[in-house]
C-alpha cells in the first residue's frame, strides 16, 4: 500500500500541470497564474478519515488588508465541492481512479475560471450575479475592482460604496478596510487613470509578496499590466493550446 498523500498528489500532477498548474509547495493545493488572480484547486484533508475533498475557486489578487493580503482566499467559484469525499480504504487502485475523476472534474471547471483572464468575461459574469442577487456580498468586492480596471470609474466607485454600506457582518477585517482602503477610493478629483494604476500596483505588490516565497517559486514573474495584457492573455492561450495538444497526443500514445 502507497501512502494515500502520494497517490493525491502523483495524480494532481499527471492531471493539472499539463495544463499550466503548479503545485504550492508541498501542499495539496495547486494554483494557476492568471495575472490579475490565481484559480486553484484544493484537494482538502479531513480530520476524521484518510482521503480528500475538493475545493476549486478563483482567489483574486485585489487590496483587502495586511492579514488578508498574505493569503489567497477563496473569493469566486467555491459555493460547492468537486464530488464528495473520497475515502482511501486501502485499496491503491480504486483511490487512484477515483481521484483521476475527481481531478479531471476539477480541471474541467477551472478551466471555466480561467476565463476570467478576460477582464471583459469576468465583468459580464459578475454583473449578472450582482443583477441577480445571487451571493452579492461575496463578489460585489471584486465586481467594483474590475469595473475600474476596466476604466468604468463611476460604476466602480457605485459598487464599493454599496458593498461599505450595505455589508451585513462587519469583521474585525472589514473595518480596517474602510477605515484604510475606502478612502483611497473616495480622494477629491480621482481620476480613472489614478483608480487603474491603485489596483494594478495592488496586485502586483500582492504578486511580488507571494513570488518570494519558496512554494510559489513557479509562478509567473511577470507584473500584471493592463498594456501588455492583450498580448500576455493571447500567448498564455497559445501556451495552453500547446499543452492541451502534447497532453492529449500522450494520452492518445496510451
């Protein structure tokens, strides 16, 4: 019998960095870069039984505050588990296969969060929840912050302003938001250009804290730069292609 961490890990890694995802350290999380936020995938222990759940969502790379900062949250995606609790019954075959299933549904929706690489995409599908009511406090946040990136200053200001007022639960955290991130927002004569540059030096202080730390040591170096993007997003597309092709080509050699 194999160590049931090993198998976990063995087929994350046949299945996920294929297409670009690396693993964090010696954790059973692993993440794709995807400039302005991270997807990633979390084959989540439980303290009752050998095995894994699986967790996979969108941890966006906005300002929150110091403590916040210093970890990548499960910000969009992550309402529900991939599957249920797979239990290792010692029985190295049957773990295995079951975890290919759970890592190859996992994978395939990721695949759909990374589409938010499209400032464009994400906005449309943020704008829709927020229209829908669905989930509003959790995402109202980042809606604000991609609006802006997006240079709609005014509907990005709205948005913060209703998720300051009308949070239910207000944390220890969330206070200190107001109190020393709000008002940054809310500077006489801001302009959309000042606005753009704040979130963008957000997130690659963010990239920066996180790229010097041992097991992030295979993310991309690269700063997010809304004028460079385009041309970033495109060959990141090209790269993905190309390993979709040479994974399925190994498969198809099977």
């Amino acid at each position: 019998m194999m160590d049931h961490n090993k198998i976990i890990n063995q087929v994350a890694k046949s299945v996920l960095a294929p297409h670009g995802f690396f693993q964090k350290g010696r954790s059973r999380t692993w993440l794709y870069d995807c400039g302005y936020f991270f997807v990633q995938i979390e084959f989540q222990p439980s303290g009752w039984e050998r095995g894994s759940y699986c967790n996979a969502g969108i941890g966006f790379l906005f300002e929150y505050t110091e403590g916040l900062n210093e970890t990548i949250a499960f910000n969009y995606g992550s309402e529900k588990r991939i599957g249920g609790f797979i239990v290792y019954e010692n029985d190295d075959d049957a773990f295995r296969l079951k975890m290919e299933k759970m890592a190859s549904a996992a994978l395939e929706y990721a695949l759909e969060l990374i589409k938010f690489e499209s400032l464009e995409y994400a906005d449309a599908k943020l704008t829709k929840q927020i229209r829908q009511r669905r989930n509003v406090e959790r995402i109202i946040y980042e809606a604000a912050m991609i609006k802006i990136l997006r240079g709609e200053l005014k509907k990005g200001l709205a948005l913060l302003k209703e998720w300051k007022d009308g949070r239910s639960f207000k944390p220890e955290w969330f206070v200190e938001w107001v109190k020393e991130v709000y008002p940054k927002f809310t500077t006489v004569n801001l302009t959309k250009e000042d606005a753009i540059n704040m979130v963008i030096q957000t997130i690659n202080s963010r990239r920066a804290y996180f790229a010097q730390k041992p097991s992030f040591k295979k993310m991309n170096s690269q700063n997010f730069e809304l004028t460079s993007y385009s041309c970033w997003h495109k060959n990141k597309i090209i790269e993905r292609l190309y390993l979709w092709l040479a994974a399925l080509n190994g498969w198809l050699m099977n």
